[in-house]
C-alpha cells in the first residue's frame, strides 16, 4: 500500500471528521516546493493558507528555533521575556500601533480583539454598547464568537446554538446598510480589507472611506482583521496601509511566525486602555521560541524587500491571468486582488479545474466553489508563476465550463 493510502486510511480511523482534505500527503517542502511521499513534487501557490509568507524550511528559522530551544522554551506570562519584548519593538514599528498581546491563532487575536473593543466601549467609554457589526463574506475564526462575527452560514454554525449575542453581519459592499444597522448598542465595526475565504474581495477605497466616516460619526471602533493579509501579503506590510488607514485595532496570525502558531492583537494606546491585569490572558502567547522565529521572519521581511516584491510579482502575475481570462471569456469571470492574493474567478464551480491543477502539480486552494485563490510563499519565483499560467491556459482551455 502507498504511505499516501495508509496515511488516509489511518486519518479516517483517528482523527475528528472535520476537514475535507487534498488528496495529498506532504512528506517535506523547501521554498515554493512541496514533495509527496511518492517524491513528486509541487508548486506550492498556497503557503499553507499565507502562513509559509519567506517560503518553507527558511535554514535562518530552523536555527533561531534551534537556538531558542535549548535556551528557554516556556515560562509563561507571568514573567517579564526579553524575546515578547524584542518581537514587541519589532512589530509595533512596522505600523502605527502602539501596543500588542501576543496569542497563538487567528481566532483567538479576533475573538481577543471583541473583548477589547467591547470592554473599551464598556469600561472606558462608559457606554453600555457590545455589537459588533461584520460584513458578508467575512471569516473571522471558529471559536464560537468569531463564527458568530463571520458573515457566513452553513457547517460553519449549523448546529452550534446558541452563538453568542452581539453580531450583525450586513450586506457587502454598502455603506448605506451599514450605517442602518447602527444603533446605540454598537460598539465596533470589523472588517478584512480583502475578504480571503470569501472570494479574495478587496475592500473599495470608497466603500471604506464612508466605513470610515460611519465609525467616527457614530463613536465605533474600527477593527481590521489582517490575519490573511498582514506582513507583505497584499504588497504592503499591512492591507490597511494601502487605504491609508489607522485602524483601533487590528489582529495578526497566519505569516507572523512562518508557521509556528501565533498570533496578535495590536491597538492604539486609547484603545489598549481597554485591558487591564487580569482581564485577558493565555499561557502560551509569545513564548521564547515563538517570539524568536516571528522577530526572525518581520527582519527577513523587511531585509528581502518581500512585500514590494509580493506588489510586483503580484501586479505581473494579475496581468498574466487577465491575459488568460481574455483568452477565455465563457469561463473566466474575474481577475482580482492585491500583491500575492490573487482570486481568479472562474464562470461556474471549479473543482474540476482545481483538480486539473492539482493532477499537474500545482497546489492552490479553491474558495466559494468558483474562485481559485493564490496566496504563494512571497519568495516564488517569476518562472513559477509563468509555468503555473501555461498550464491554466492548456487545463482552461479542455474544461466545458
Ligand atoms: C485564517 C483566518 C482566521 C482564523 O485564523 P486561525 O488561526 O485559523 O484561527 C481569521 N481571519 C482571517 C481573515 C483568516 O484568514
């Protein structure tokens, strides 16, 4: 039997039924490579979902985290840790925040970032506000308030009543809507600049401006979930930065340490009032080794150039696609995105497709049934993006959309 089958067999027999997986087993991946246990390779356009941002098995990672480890692994929070600290300085000047909690998932920093606008509202601001209002098509996370931020349904809270109170989730793309859901017990409004799960949606300047507006003329606080399109992704270091926004809060994950679990929630120093000692915690939130390999990965970052390289590889590749799109009017929709998020929309549902892909060794995820979504180490080279186009043209070209 082949390690792939007994891998399945035993996935079956072990594991919670929750993911529905890639017909796929990665036994080792470097760079934009991924390599199955039969020795195939691939071309990784996914990143592990824009987590691997410097490519796999980084040698500088794998020594810092070597390093970290035989030194200090853990002690927890309650002690003072030089590493949070670095990583701390690191961070915050890469943005216009001015304070951070370390976590260690996306949806803990979102469902961190509730209950600081919440407890903001409520302790500082004095107003016995709560909602938080979401747009459609968002992704939040999968704890029980972040499935009840997101604005979708289906599996995803099918069955879980009651989520808890507190969340509006209003049409995409209409600011007239939102400000109609207003009320004097909103508190904060929570957005992705670029919709991932939903489709690679980029926000339009316009629409976030009269977000903007919403939130001052009302007292809302503004929170930006970049757990997606943080560090380089979208062509700048944080998404909001091309909409010159200076977000209360906004949260971090996937990139942040190349892999390794962990998240953030920064905020302005008005807003960080919201926390104080003992009101939020968790034990393993920037621990030593954790905080090493993400310090590593901002100065990889910023030293490679990576997000102006993921703007142009991005805005070359986008033009390649649309292109590919010209060439296939009946079945590609829409090109879109920012920097290396690349959605291609197709006509109809695109297993079929994506499968196709997949069969020729190219590794990408595939999103509200019709969308292909591209999120690439920021690292892939030109020629890869090349190849992946010609062979989209050819498995474009024999599909009956
Ligand atoms: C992945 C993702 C999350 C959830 O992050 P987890 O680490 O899986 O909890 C939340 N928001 C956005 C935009 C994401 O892409």
């Amino acid at each position: 039997m082949h390690t792939y089958d007994s891998l399945k067999a035993r996935e079956q027999k072990l594991l919670m039924q929750t993911y529905g997986r890639y017909p796929l087993a990665i036994q080792k991946a470097e760079g934009s490579r991924l390599t199955d246990f039969e020795g195939r390779e691939y071309v990784d356009l996914l990143a592990g979902i824009a987590v691997a941002n410097l490519g796999h098995g980084r040698p500088e990672l794998a020594e810092a985290m070597a390093e970290q480890a035989l030194k200090l692994v853990h002690v927890s929070n309650l002690f003072y840790q030089e590493e949070q600290l670095d990583l701390a300085e690191k961070l915050l000047a890469t943005c216009l925040a001015d304070r951070v909690f370390f976590c260690n998932s996306g949806a803990e920093a979102n469902e961190g970032a509730i209950k600081l606008a919440r407890r903001y509202t409520q302790i500082v601001k004095k107003k016995k506000a709560y909602e938080i209002l979401t747009l459609q098509g968002s992704f939040h996370g999968r704890t029980l308030a972040t499935v009840a931020a997101t604005g979708q349904g289906g599996r995803l809270v099918e069955g879980f009543d009651p989520l808890p109170a507190g969340f509006t989730t209003v049409p995409f793309g209409d600011a007239k809507a939102l400000e109609a859901s207003v009320s004097e017990i909103t508190c904060a409004v929570m957005i992705e600049m670029v919709q991932g799960e939903g489709g690679v949606r980029p926000l339009s300047q316009d629409y976030l401006e009269a977000i903007k507006d919403i939130c001052h003329h009302y007292g809302l606080l503004l929170i930006v979930d970049e757990i997606q399109t943080g560090l380089g992704r979208t062509g700048r270091f944080w998404a909001h930065e091309h909409y010159g926004l200076k977000p209360d809060i906004f949260t971090s994950a996937k990139g942040l340490a190349n892999g390794l679990p962990m998240g953030a929630i920064l905020a302005t120093e008005e807003v960080s009032r919201g926390f104080e000692p003992g009101c939020h915690a968790t034990t393993f939130g920037g621990g030593g080794v954790l905080s090493v390999v993400a310090s590593r990965t901002i100065d990889i970052l910023l030293d490679e150039k990576l997000s102006e390289r993921a703007e142009r590889v991005g805005s070359l590749a986008r033009a390649r696609f649309r292109g590919i799109m010209a060439a296939h009017p009946t079945k590609v929709a829409e090109v879109r995105g920012l920097g290396l998020m690349i959605g291609i929309e197709l006509t109809s549902p695109g297993k079929k497709v994506w499968e196709a892909l997949l069969h020729k060794g190219f590794i990408l995820n595939l999103t509200q049934e019709r969308v292909l979504r591209l999120l690439p180490p920021l690292t892939i080279a030109e020629e890869d993006i090349e190849a992946f186009a010609c062979i989209l043209d050819e498995v474009l070209t024999s599909w009956n959309a």
